[in-house]
C-alpha cells in the first residue's frame, strides 16, 4: 500500500511540473541558504579562532600601550626633518619589569614549574631595503631565540635566532614569508644581505606563512605578521636604542619605549588565569598608571571566540531558516490548492472505501515527495556555493556534515508539518459533497 501510494504521489506532482518545481524551489533555496550561510560563518569564525590558537593557549601576552592609542606600541616614521621638537614621551614596559617577571620561573605550584619561559619582544619602525625592493617602516623585531616555542613560529628555511646571536650582537635577521617574498621577490633570500635602516644585516631564516595580524589577541599592532622581520634583541637595543623619534607634520617628537611586549609562556594551561592574575597584581607595583600596559590571555579570548562562534551559527542559521520555513508555506499553499481541485477524487476514493488515514496518508507522502526532493537538491547548491565562494573569492568556507543533516532534516520536517493540515482537510471531506463537486 505504501509503495503503491508513493507512486500515485509521484505520478499526480509529474502532471503539474512546472508548479512541482516552483513548489521545491522554496526548499531548495531555504537548505542552500543554510548550509551556505553556516559555512561561510564557521569558515570566518574558525579563521578567528585559530589565529587566536596560535598565539598559545598556555601564553600570557604583557603589552605597552602608547597613552591615548588605545592599543600596542607602536614607533612612527623615524626619518625626515622637522622645525621643532614637540615632546619627549616615555611610556610603556621596561626592562625592571621583564627582569620581575622573571621571577614567575622560579615559581612552581605544587612542585611544579609554574612558567616555562619569558621572552621580551621590542618593536622598531625601520625602513627595509634589497637593492630596488624595500619595505617602509617595516616592523622589526628585537628579540630572543625562545620566541620560536613561545609564539609556535615555524621556520621554513635556515634557523632562527640562536643565543650565540644574542651574546655576539649579530647582525643577523629572520625574515617572514611575506617579507622575503617583498624583499627579494624570486631571489634567493637566505644568506643574503639587507639594509635595516641604515645597518647591513643577513638574513640567517625565513619563516613559514602566518595568519593576519589581530591586535586583540596580544599582537603588537594589527599588521600582517608575514612582513614581520626579526633580529637578536641586544642588536636592536645596541644599534637602534630605545628612544624612537617621531616625524609628524611640522613637528618632532621622541618617544622611549623599552618594551613593546613580554611573552609568558605558562608551563601549565590550567594555571593559565592564577598566573595572569600574579602577572597584574606584579606590574601594579612597578606601574602607577596601568593604563601603560595591558595583560592579554589568549586563552580567554579563545573561550569568547568560541561562545561567539555559537552564537554567530545560531544567527545565522535562524536568518536561514527564514527561508525555509517560507518554503514550507509555499508547499502548503500549493497542497491546499491540490486539495481543491482533486475534491471529486477524494470523493471517489472514499466511496469505493478509502479510510480517512488512506487519504491522509496519500497527500501526506506527496507532501514529503516534495520537501525531500528540494531538501536533496538544495544539498548540492548549498555546497556547491561554499566550494564557489573559497574558489574564486579567496574566502574560508567549512561545510560541515552536521549543517548538511540540519537543514536536511529541517526541511523534510517544515515539509511535514505543513503537509498535514492539507492532508487532515481532505480526509475530513463528507464523500457525498464531494462527490457532487464540480
């Protein structure tokens, strides 16, 4: 009975093709726009999260902020002439804090050591140049070798900075995929010279592609980190000094800032907020205005980018879902029409001794007919669009099998419930009148 009704369904929604097919289209945009939309929410938001990841979820990211920026240091041009000299500004992190902090590795918690390592990062704004090819106030780096762990930096080519570098004041220099593309375009850059500023340099490493910058997620600036250029920290401190000047339009200023970041790589993911809270309650003693620096936890963040990723989903799947129930709508709209107009079958079907559940159970299965086929081609758009958008726009995408199933059984499920209202209609019809309808 139920393979026979399935035929009658298919057989009566083939004689109206052109409304069959306006019918489904409904459903078939409603699961394309779900799987579509999840897919390009979840692809950005899993971008996010792991730029965030790959800061470290063990790392505690201490910060100078440059007063009335709001956010990390940052050294202006440092080149030009001017016709006055408007301030003197020190600010920021110093190296009395980095050496207290230090302190953390002594530290253990239940016999155990509580930060595994401590590494300064000085920012300077240096223009960069390879013969034609150059850099303006590129981002240079002073730093140390233990940055490599700290940051899950990847080197691609050469090494990076070693502590032989450190002790000897080498001029030497780690460049970022993006940098040495720049620099040297299809030149080999490894062992290489480069001008940093007005000092030769060679380049020891290059580094493997990074994510974006994020400056929300303890970077310094929101730069893209794949220019980022890198040298021994007692080079930067030696040869460029702490005191950065500052070119603006008729005016000259000089900034000192030590520090633009120190990086705490926690031994211990659970003890991650106890040594953030040891880390502020530290600086305040050192610090009188708190609003010099700032303590970033990427762990924190990574736990409030993965609450907004959920919520981002459940917008969007709702916004969606619009579209779906506006499908479902449309096949109630069209069943209720069919109702009508098969009056005189139904009529004939339960004079010759249909029940009402046989009737149901007719409109019902085409009803399902219906949602199932627009909810099985809207699968095939609705990643085919995902597919497109990574294709030719450059854009994340991540279709998940769980958004498939989703807006699959939500379909087939509005297809149901809208169906059955027709469907209860025409089995309630008196067969008499029926029979009489015209």
């Amino acid at each position: 009975m139920w393979i026979a009704t399935f035929k009658l369904a298919v057989r009566n929604l083939l004689l109206h093709k052109l409304r069959s097919f306006l019918t489904v289209l409904g459903t078939i945009l409603g699961v394309a726009s779900v799987i579509a939309m999840l897919s390009v929410g979840e692809g950005s938001k899993k971008a996010a999260v792991d730029q965030i990841r790959q800061l470290g979820a063990t790392n505690v990211m201490v910060r100078s902020v440059r007063p009335g920026s709001g956010s990390g240091s940052e050294a202006g041009s440092t080149s030009g002439d001017s016709s006055s000299v408007s301030s003197h500004l020190e600010y920021g992190l110093k190296y009395d804090d980095l050496k207290m902090l230090s302190g953390l590795m002594s530290s253990d918690v239940q016999s155990g050591k509580l930060v595994s390592n401590i590494v300064p990062i000085s920012l300077l704004r240096k223009n960069t140049h390879n013969g034609q090819h150059r850099i303006d106030n590129a981002r240079v780096l002073g730093t140390t070798p233990e940055l490599l762990r700290v940051k899950n930096l990847g080197v691609a080519r050469g090494r990076f900075i070693a502590d032989s570098d450190i002790h000897s004041f080498s001029n030497v220099a780690v460049l970022s995929e993006g940098a040495a593309r720049k620099l040297f375009g299809y030149q080999d850059a490894l062992n290489a010279p480069l001008l940093i500023g007005s000092g030769a340099y060679t380049v020891v490493g290059i580094l493997k592609p990074q994510g974006s910058g994020n400056a929300k997620a303890g970077q310094i600036g929101a730069d893209d980190l794949n220019l980022d250029i890198y040298i021994p920290l007692s080079s930067a401190r030696s040869r460029f000094g702490e005191l950065q000047r500052i070119v603006t339009a008729g005016s000259r200023s000089y900034e000192k800032n030590e520090l633009s970041e120190i990086a705490i790589k926690v031994a211990n993911e659970e003890l991650v907020p106890q040594t953030a809270e040891m880390v502020r309650k530290l600086l305040k003693t050192k610090h009188k205005d708190d609003q010099e620096y700032e303590v970033v936890v990427p762990l924190e963040l990574l736990e409030q980018a993965e609450h907004e990723k959920q919520i981002w989903n459940i917008v969007l799947g709702s916004i969606a879902g619009i579209s779906l129930l506006v499908g479902g709508i449309g096949i109630m709209n069209i069943m209720l029409a069919t109702v009508t107009e098969r009056t005189r079958e139904i009529g004939i079907r339960r004079a010759i001794g249909a029940k009402r559940s046989d009737i149901i159970r007719q409109f019902l299965i085409e009803t399902i007919v219906l949602s199932t086929t627009g909810g099985l081609a809207g699968i095939v758009v609705g990643v085919s669009i995902p597919w497109a958008v990574t294709h030719f726009a450059d854009i994340p995408t991540i279709t998940s099998t769980w958004s498939i199933l989703i807006a699959f059984g939500i379909s087939v499920l509005t297809g149901v419930i809208f169906g059955v209202y027709p469907a209860r209609k025409a089995a309630r019809m008196n067969p008499i009148e029926a029979l009489r309808h015209q």
